[in-house]
C-alpha cells in the first residue's frame, strides 16, 4: 500500500458505485465509497428506481380496485385513495433498501466516507477536510435532471421526478414535459389516482430510442388509458402564478403558440452527467461534448488510475447497466479481466402494461442487413388471457441468413420480468429456433417469447 490509503476510492455509492464498491471489497482491495447524499444508493435506490416503482405498484392496485378491473374478477370492494399511506410505504422501501447498503457496506469492509469529493489530483481527493490518495478512484457520480431553459423548477407546481414522486396530492390536471420513460411513467402514476394527464414531446413520437412499432402501439396503450399528447410539440415557456401553471407551446416545426393550464407541470426531458464540482481539471481529464466522461473497454479514463462507470459515461442512464460496469471496472481494478455487453442491456417501462426491449430495434437491425421478424400478440397467449391483458405483443428480429438474435420488444404486463429471458439468450448468441425450441411453461406470458420466435419462420402455433 505505501503511502495509498485505499487500494480503491470510488466517487459515488449509486447503483454503479456501491457495486464496485462491494466487489472490490470481496476481491480483497481495501476499498471506500464517498457519497454526498444523507444515504447510500444513489439516484436509483433514493429517487429513482425504488420510489418510483413503489408508487407504481401502490398506484396500479389503486386503479385496479377504482376502475372496475378488482370487480370483473368478482371481487367488491370500495375504494378510497389514502395518499399518505402510499407515500409512507414508498419511503419504506427506500430506508430498508438504503439501509441494506450500508449493512452490505460494513459486511464487505468498505468505508463510507460521507461528503462531497474533489480531486486535487489524479491519485488524490479531499472529502471536507480529509485528504485521501487512493492508488485507484472510480468516478461513479451519476446524473441529474437536465433543466428545461427558462423554466424554474420549484418542485411545487413546477416539479422534477424527485418532485413528481412526492405531491402532497393529486393534481387536477399534470402536463408532463417529455414523453419518455420517467415522464411516462410517473404520469401514469398519477393518472391513476386520477389526475387527468397531458404529455408534450418534442418528437413525432413517445419512447425515443424504442423499436418503432413498439412506440406506436404504447401511444395508443397509452392514449385508450386517458393520457393526452401533444407530439410534434415543443413547450416554450411556463410561468407559475399561485398554484397554477401556464404552459406555451408551438408546433415543434414552428407554427402559431397556444396555452396550456395545469396545476402541475413535470419537467421529464432527461437527465445529464454529474461533473460539477469534481474539479476534474486537477487530474488532467475533461468532459466530452455531451458532458459525459469518455472511457475505454475496461472503464479506464484517459488519466492512470482514474476510471469511471454509470450514468458519468457513455451509455444508456439505467441502473443495470451501472451496477454491471461496477462488477466489471473492480474486476479489471483486480487485475481480472471484466466485461460488459453493451449490445445487450434490456431497457423497461414500468407503466402498465410494462414495455421492455433488448438489443436492436427493426430499424436499426435493417439498416446492418437483411432480417426476419416475428411477432406474436398477447392476446394469443392463454396466461394474458386468464389475467384479462391483452394489450401488446412480442417481437423477435433475426439474421435473415444466420437466424441469430438482434433483438426482442414486447409490450406485456410482465414484459421487464420476459425480457430477461431474451437478454440471456442473446447474450449466448442464441438463433430465434434455439428460443422457439426450447420448452417453456404453460400458461405463462413467456410463451408469447417462444411463439414469437416460431413466428420468425412463420411458425406459431396460437395464431
Ligand atoms: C425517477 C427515476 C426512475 C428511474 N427508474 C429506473 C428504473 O426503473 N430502472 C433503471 O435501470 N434505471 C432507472 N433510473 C435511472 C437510474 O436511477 C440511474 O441510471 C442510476 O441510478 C445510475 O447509477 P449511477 O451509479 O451511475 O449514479 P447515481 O445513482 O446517480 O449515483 C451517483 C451518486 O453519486 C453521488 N455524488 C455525485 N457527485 C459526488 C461527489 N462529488 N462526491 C460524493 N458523492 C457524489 C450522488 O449524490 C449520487 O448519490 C431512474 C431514474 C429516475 C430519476
């Protein structure tokens, strides 16, 4: 160790660095994480993945019970929204799952150093007063919400998700600002308890970077569900008095503006590296056009010893993908030789049905070379039907000459559970006859999986 204090520091306890964190612990590196929040995990566990997906669940049983779907099962029941209890069990789930990190933390031995790290120089960082060379520093430091131009966001009518997970009550009519997945998602949320719901996106369509198809039929999902949207359309200005908004919008292409009122307005229109206060001017490194900290195959930054991972780099902002590049920059920190599949992160939905996909789009697989496509709709699959789901389907794209996987899209109301499957096939360079023969459960909503692979040869069977 010589004059090091840690074999590792890592910048960040998000789903990236509490990861390499644990398993730089485990590959026997004396190892701490540095978080400047009151508590470990990051975006995903303290205002991301977590509450969200609790407020999710909370509020799809809610609408199950309100909106007739409890009663055509048979069972009665009378349905009042108690909007504090669903928060309470929303900050449960946080503090038992921040809570287990720092357990994970004192059972693997790494120190949390709490405060906000700087560099001083490429081996060092001061955290308050310490100073803390470190013969590695991992950059871990996630993203946070990108600010829409001249508009403030004071998380009262004008909130972000952090804000938008935590209103007191349910606006009467919410105008989210993004048509992609946090906005989605947490529309949908409140849509459900019965806010009436408008999404204005800048592009022709919902769900950027989603197969095509995928995208047209969650907009029409989406639309039968209540939600209004407003494609093609950019938000140019909103101004707050009391405790209402004003939004102006014209056409994205230019076009005469129109207002829109609200009494909540959710700015959803992406999320952006965090580098500020880094001082990474000190190390030598500098940020690439989109702010993000450009790395290698193996995590390393263009500075020796410095490495970075998650939502700072390159790459999809998901937690997965995160927590896998943890798992791989200590392995390759070990001297291990860790690896991700970028061509393989599954991307979710969680609204309701969920929409899931993994590896290339049809547009994109088209543009590399000739393809086969099979599809299969829910409502074919017996287990969607016993459930009363029969929104959506799922679609297999392969090689048209070597049958091999590209990717896989459903629309299904386990679709982020289904899609697992895909992934892992994929990730064996699996062809769709591998899928459609290998023998899955009956009923189950993977059957749709199988058949659809069938159907990349025009073999289904429930069709
Ligand atoms: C509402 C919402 C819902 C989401 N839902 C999902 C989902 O369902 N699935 C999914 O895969 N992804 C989801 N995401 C995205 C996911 O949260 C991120 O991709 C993930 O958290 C990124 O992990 P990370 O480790 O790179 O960074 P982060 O989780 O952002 O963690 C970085 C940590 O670094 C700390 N930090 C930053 N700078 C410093 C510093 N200088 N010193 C000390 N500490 C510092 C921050 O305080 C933060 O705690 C969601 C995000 C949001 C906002």
């Amino acid at each position: 160790m010589a004059d090091y204090d840690f074999d590792v520091l890592i910048i960040g306890s998000g789903p990236g660095g509490y990861v390499a964190a644990i398993r730089a612990a485990q590959l026997g590196l004396k190892t701490a994480c540095v978080e400047s929040r009151e508590t470990l995990g990051g975006t995903c566990l303290n205002v991301g993945c977590i509450p969200s997906k609790a407020m999710l669940h909370a509020s799809e049983l809610y609408d199950a019970a309100a909106n007739g779907m409890m009663a055509k099962l048979g069972i009665k029941t009378s349905v009042e929204l108690d909007l504090d209890t669903m928060h309470g069990q929303r900050l449960d789930a946080v503090k038992q799952l921040t809570g287990g990190i720092e357990f994970l933390f004192k059972k693997n031995k790494v120190e949390w150093i709490k405060g906000r790290a700087a560099f001083t120089g490429p081996d060092t960082v001061q955290v308050g007063e310490r100073i803390i060379r470190a013969r590695n520093i991992v950059i871990a430091t996630g993203s946070s919400v990108t600010p829409l131009p001249g508009v403030t966001i004071d998380q009262q009518v004008v909130v972000d998700s952090t804000g938008a997970l935590e209103l007191p009550k349910v606006p009467k009519h919410m105008v989210v600002i993004g048509g992609g997945v946090i906005g989605l998602e947490l529309g949908s949320v409140w849509r459900r308890l019965g806010a009436q719901v408008t999404c204005v996106e800048y592009l022709d369509q919902i769900l950027p970077g989603f197969d095509g198809e995928i995208r047209k039929e969650a907009n029409r999902i989406f639309k039968k569900q209540g939600i209004t949207f407003r494609l093609s359309t950019k938000v140019t200005g909103v101004s707050v008095d009391g405790d209402k908004a004003t939004l102006t919008v014209e056409p994205a292409a230019g076009g005469a503006a129109e207002t829109i009122e609200a009494d909540c307005v959710l700015v959803s229109i992406g999320r952006r590296p965090n580098t500020d206060g880094l001082a990474l001017d000190k190390t030598g490194l500098a940020v690439n056009a989109r702010g993000q900290i450009d790395i290698d195959h193996e995590f390393r930054t263009a500075v020796a010893g410095i490495w970075a991972i998650g939502d700072v780099v390159p790459g999809p902002m998901l937690a997965h993908k995160a927590e896998d590049e943890g798992i791989a920059v200590a392995e390759n920190i070990a001297g291990l030789t860790g690896i991700v599949n970028h061509d393989v992160i599954p991307s979710v939905v969680y609204t309701w049905p969920e929409i899931a996909g993994v590896g290339l789009t049809e547009e994109a697989a088209k543009e590399r070379g000739e393809v086969k496509v099979g599809k299969f709709p829910m409502a074919g699959n017996s287990r969607a039907k016993t459930n009363h789901e029969p929104d959506g389907f799922v679609k297999v794209i392969a090689d048209a000459k070597t049958d091999r996987v590209l990717g896989v899209w459903a629309i299904a109301s386990v679709a982020g559970t289904m899609i697992a499957e895909a992934a892992l096939g994929m990730e064996f360079g699996a062809t769709s006859e591998d899928i459609a023969y290998t023998c899955h459960a009956h009923p189950t909503h993977s059957e749709a999986i199988k058949e659809a692979a069938m159907a990349v040869r025009g073999k289904a069977i429930h069709v």
